[in-house]
C-alpha cells in the first residue's frame, strides 16, 4: 500500500509539474505571437506613414513667383513627402515644341489643351488612377468633370479642373443710384435686363450713360447647350433656334446703344470711362479695378434665358485643367497633387483669392474673394446663385472655326439671317482647309 501510494504521489507531482511547464511554455509563446505582432503592425504603420520623397516638374506659364504662392508652398506644406519644380512655358503647340526639344519633362501640365495632348500623345486618361486610388470625385461640381469628358470623343477625364473662369453682371451702383433705379435682382432674366438697362439709358448731367453692355459677347449663348458644329462631320449648325434667340438679344442690345454712343460691345467703357451701368464681365474685374476709387462695382448672377432653366454659363470656355504627363515616372505623386487642388483644404485658399472653386462645397463657395476688403459690399457671393450650365454631351473641336463675331456684325448692315448665312460659309471653308490639312 505504501508502494502504490508512493507511486501515486510521484505521478501527481510529474502531472503538476508538466502542467506547470505547458502553461509557462504557453504563456511564454503568446507573449512572443503578440510582441511579434505588434512590432509587425508598427512596421506596417510606419511604411504607410512614411512616403518616398518625390520631386514633380510642373508646367505652368506663371512667373516662378506666382508659381511658388499657388503651387509650391501649399502642396509642400500639406504633402511634405513632394517637392514641386517651376517649369515656365506657354501652353500653346510651339511654346510645347520648345520644351520638349529642350529635354524637359515635366510630370504635370497646367492648362494645356485638349487638342495640343493630343497632338503631343499626353493624353493620359486619369480614370486609370482615380480606380486604382478607390478616389471619390464626388466632391467636385460633376459638370466640370462633365465638361473634361465632352471634349474627348471616349469621353476619358484627360485633366481635373484647377480653376473655372467666371463670368457674371457687373454693374455701377453709381449710376443706378443716378437714375434712381433698383440695383440688379439675383433672379433677373434676358428680358427684363434689356427693359432695365432702357431705363439706365440716356443722357445726365451732359452725360450719356448705356443701360446694358457685353464684354465677353460670348456668355449668353455659353448658357445653352448647343454646338455650332456636328462634333462628327464638322457640318455648321447655325439654323439651329438658338442662334436665332441669340442673335435677336444682340439686336436687343444694338438697338438700345443706338448708333451714336460709339462701338458696340464695348468692355473697356465700364472702367474706363464709367458710363455703363450694367456689362458681362469676368468676375476678375473686381480685383483689376479695386483700386480705382471713382469705380463703385458690384455683382449680380448673369440674367437667365426666358423660360429656360435658371443656370450660369457652360464652364468648357474657362475651365482651367491640370493633366499629368503619361511619360511621368510619377504618376501616383501626381495625381495626389491634382487631387489636393480639388479638395476642400486648397479649394478654400483658393476661393478667398478669387480663384474660381471647383468644388460643390456651399460653404467654399461662401468664401470667395473674402480675402479682399470689396467682397462683401460688391455681393460677390451671388455668382454662385445660379448652377453652370451643362455642355453637350460631346463638344465639337469644330466649333474653333466658327467666329461669330458679334462686334463685326453691329457694323455689317445685314440683317441677322444674311449674317449667319456668311458667317455658315466662312467657317465652312475654314473647317474644308482643317481637315485637307490634318
């Protein structure tokens, strides 16, 4: 009996021991799995944290000092793993020619056309990027983006907008206080723009003074949607009702000028000489005049077509793009560049400047120009009142020879459908000479 309890009493001091052993194996194992993978995920965090140092050549035809105030310290500050290079060229093909002759090349192109990538093979389609980067765009006004896609045939995003140009009415509150007129609504149309700007026509104080005037002549036919040509064929479409409607508004206008008060259409009339009250201007014009004491300008959203929807104009005249070079050894540095000028940190920098906002964020758009003291007493804010109009579905690269010339048909003598007729042949000829050519 004393054997087997003996025995017994060594074999449970055995199981307690190994059981001992197993568990401060164990213990020792799963403190060595968590310590393993802790240093793993601080490696994991670290590499994602810590980006390769990057340099991009841009290409703009800003002065280097310009370049560094809009470009350089603002994406070094907010993405410090880039550094950005001034490359100073102009955008057209000969400015281009001498830059790649040069050996330059340069990772991103600022406002460089739709047709010169082309020409130059830099069409490089960023939905490519935007997938692999799972980036949400949704944050950029869609009609902008919209515009981009019209101008290529496959409809690709060869660029995204940096800036957008924008026209609006600008008016002296002078000479309304003058003649004892309202100042201009925010919901005005073509119509009643033409009966205000009759009654802020005429003469005070041996001052003639016009009602109504445009600088850009261009901006109420950028509010609808048509093109002057087949974007296919290059057939020239001006029969289309449009141009009809467009044409009797500068009748309109001609017709409340009279033919005494010098050109027609006359931009330089408003700053100048002071004696237009109302003028289709772009918004700049806020910033170029703010210094001239005499002036007293403010802005109202451009007048709306009759019975049409309530929109500005088409952004694709004005909309300034930035593309990245398909050659570039950079391309995701890249478009995190492109992508840190549409989002909201840049987008509102950029917006107190007066630099045309991109984005769709109301509170953004707020902001523009208040980084200037004539912002909030000029109502700069109600550009925005009204969306952009949207482009046809694709834009036609033929519409470049199409000058409808406004000014020269104010002095022609003909009447608009003789007008148009001339004008159908000309660009027909102009469009036969571009296509033997290509």
């Amino acid at each position: 009996m004393k054997t087997i309890a003996k025995v017994s009493l060594i074999f449970l001091l055995f199981s307690c021991l190994s059981l001992l052993l197993v568990a401060c194996s164990k213990d020792s194992s799963d403190k060595t799995s968590s310590n393993g993978n802790a240093e793993n995920e601080k490696a994991v965090t670290e590499d994602e944290g810590e980006k390769e140092p990057v340099t991009l050549k841009v290409l703009v035809h800003w002065s280097e000092e310009m370049f560094n105030e809009r470009f350089k310290d603002p994406v070094e500050a907010a993405l410090p793993h880039i550094t950005l290079e001034h490359v100073q060229s102009g955008s057209g093909r000969e400015d281009l020619e001498e830059v790649f002759a040069s050996g330059e090349n340069p990772d991103i192109f600022f406002e460089v056309s739709h047709e010169n990538l082309e020409y130059f093979e830099l069409d490089y389609d960023l939905d490519e990027l935007v997938e692999k980067h799972s980036y949400d765009l949704s944050h950029i006004n869609p009609v902008y983006l919209d515009s981009i896609r019209a101008k290529d045939k496959e409809r690709r995003l060869l660029g995204l907008p940096y800036e957008v140009i924008n026209y609006v009415l600008i008016y002296n509150k002078d000479i309304f206080d003058l003649f004892g007129e309202d100042y201009p609504s925010n919901n005005m149309t073509w119509s009643e723009a033409i009966e205000l700007g009759k009654r802020l026509t005429g003469e005070r104080n041996g001052v003639f003074y016009r009602g109504l005037d445009l600088a850009n002549t261009d901006v109420p036919l950028m509010q609808l949607a048509v093109n002057k040509t087949d974007p296919e064929t290059g057939e020239v479409l001006l029969d289309q009702p449009e141009f009809t409607r467009y044409f009797e508004l500068l009748d309109q206008i001609i017709d409340l000028q009279g033919d005494s008060d010098g050109d027609h259409f006359d931009g330089g009339r408003f700053p100048e000489k002071q004696t237009t009250a109302m003028t289709v201007e772009f918004v700049q014009g806020l910033n170029w005049w703010k210094d001239d004491e005499s002036l007293n300008p403010a802005v109202a959203p451009l007048p709306v077509w009759d019975g049409g929807p309530a929109v500005s104009h088409r952004p694709d005249g004005g909309l300034i793009p930035l593309s990245i070079n398909p050659n570039s050894e950079h391309k995701d540095a890249a478009f995190e560049v492109l992508t840190y000028f549409t989002e909201d940190e840049y987008q509102l920098f950029a917006s107190r400047q007066g630099i045309g906002p991109s984005t769709k964020n109301e509170e953004v758009l707020k902001e523009f120009f208040q980084d200037y003291d004539f912002a909030d007493e000029s109502n700069v804010a109600s550009m925005f009142e009204h969306p952009p109009a949207t482009p046809p579905e694709q834009i036609s690269t033929w519409d470049q020879y199409v000058d409808l010339d406004p000014r020269r048909y104010a002095t022609s003598g003909m009447d608009r459908n003789e007008y148009l007729r001339v004008i159908t042949e000309e660009s027909e000829a102009k469009i036969l000479e571009a296509k033997g050519s290509e």
